[in-house]
C-alpha cells in the first residue's frame, strides 16, 4: 500500500485542494492527516473536505487542534480578548465550526500504525512519538532525537508540527518530516506533503497563492496574512526557521 501523508494544512483549503488533486492522480490507498487541520484561514471547509475522505483516512491527533476543540468547548470567541496569535487562531477556527466538526476533530487518534511495502510499519505522530507539542527539526540534535525515540519499536516514523521536509536516519530509525500543506517554512511557496511505499518521496504542490490568498482572505480571520506572513507571503530562510523552533525546544529563546 503506498500512503500520502498530508501534516500541518491549518486551515488553508487552496492549497489542500491542491494536494488532494495530486494524491488522486498516484492512487495511493491511504490517506494519512497529521494534525493541525483546522486552527487556521479556513477550518470549517477545510474539516468538510477532509471529512469527505471517509475511510481513504486516517487521521492524528494534535496540539493545534486540541486548542480548537478546547475552545470549542469552553466557548472561548473573543478575539480580541486572546494575544497569543495561536489562540487566537483556535479561538477564530472554534467559532467557525459546528458539530458535528469538532466531535470529529477530538476523535482524531494520538498516533497511526500501517505497514507500506517497501517502508516497513511506521509510526505516524504530529511532533514527536511521546508528544504532539515536540518539535522535531533538521537542527535537531541526534542525542534528543535518540531519546524521543527510545521505546518506539516501528523502524519508520512520520512526523510534522515544524512544517518543513527532511528524511533523518538515527540508529536504527528513519524518521520523516512530510513537511506542510498549508503554512510550510520551506522558504518556497508551495503545499508540502510526503508519498510513502515502496520509497520516500518529498512532494512539492504548486497552486495559485494569489488566487489562493484572495479565498483566505475572504474567510474572516483577522489576522491572515500576519499568520501566512513568514510560510507564504515573505517566506523565511529554512534554516533560521529551524534554529528558531530549536531554541524555543531548548528554552534558549
Ligand atoms: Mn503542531
């Protein structure tokens, strides 16, 4: 069985279509969703879409999408009332959606197990295998990357949450970034999304941002091109983006 796996879309249904337009055309038999779907631009469309999936999908849970259904829960809607630019986008994607959307976001499950030919079993989790809030980069040191590890029996992990591409290998581990469909820190424009079976192929999607931007704008979330501003509109340099995360990993930032 080869497997899309398609992390990190937050809410950016352009660029999801997209994708969706080029797994159909490598016929894969799964689809795999690596958290933060909705916390975004667009969550209720892009929640439908993936909803009309059905059982071509399997689909992890994650931090992102935990705040959205906490806000959700808790009723939490004013904007103006959360500074933290990631609530506020939980905050925006909680008011935008309705069951029985967040019932299927909370069922979202921690990790994914499936056996591709050609890969062997891999684990499909959202930051780390202990942790969907762990953030994995290029700039990871292997020391921390061994630890995270330590435990995990499958010799091919499937990770996201730092939005950018790589295909590591530490000890016995193969450990792979499918990269980001909807908010990527690739310092290219573009839908990242990874092909798994019989081998590892990093997929970059074209689609037409401006069209694109004028959709996501349209959706209402206050601050849109603030959150798109270093994926997609000035795209930062990979590399800081990734010492960045790794400074905040270690408490240095
Ligand atoms: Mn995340």
């Amino acid at each position: 069985m080869r497997v899309a796996a398609l992390y990190d879309i937050h809410g950016n249904l352009p660029a999801l279509r997209a994708v969706l337009a080029d797994v159909a055309r490598e016929g894969v038999g799964m689809v795999v969703v690596g958290g933060d779907v909705a916390a975004g631009p667009l969550p209720a469309e892009t929640v439908t879409q993936l909803m009309a999936l059905g059982d071509g999908a399997r689909f992890v849970s994650s931090n992102a999408d935990r705040e959205v259904v906490a806000a959700y829960d808790q009723g939490r809607r004013d904007l103006d009332a959360e500074q933290d630019p990631s609530m506020r986008a939980a905050s925006y994607s909680a008011g935008q959606i309705s069951e029985p959307q967040p019932r299927f976001l909370a069922g979202f499950a921690p990790d994914v197990v499936l056996d591709i030919d050609g890969l062997g079993t891999t684990l499909f989790c959202h930051g780390s295998p202990r942790s969907d809030a762990e953030m994995i980069t290029t700039a990871t040191p292997e020391p921390r990357l061994r630890d995270m590890l330590d435990g995990v029996s499958e010799p091919v992990v499937v990770c996201g949450h730092t939005h950018r591409q790589f295909d590591r290998r530490v000890n016995g581990w193969r450990v792979i970034n499918a990269g980001s469909v909807g908010m990527p820190y690739e310092g290219t424009v573009g839908a990242y999304w990874a092909l798994l079976g019989p081998t590892v192929e990093l997929h970059r999607t074209e689609y037409d941002l401006d069209e694109g931007l004028k959709e996501l704008r349209a959706g209402g979330l206050p601050d849109v091109d603030e959150m798109l501003r270093e994926s997609l509109l000035e795209p930062m340099n990979a590399d800081e983006v990734a010492d960045l995360f790794e400074g905040q990993a270690t408490g240095g930032n």
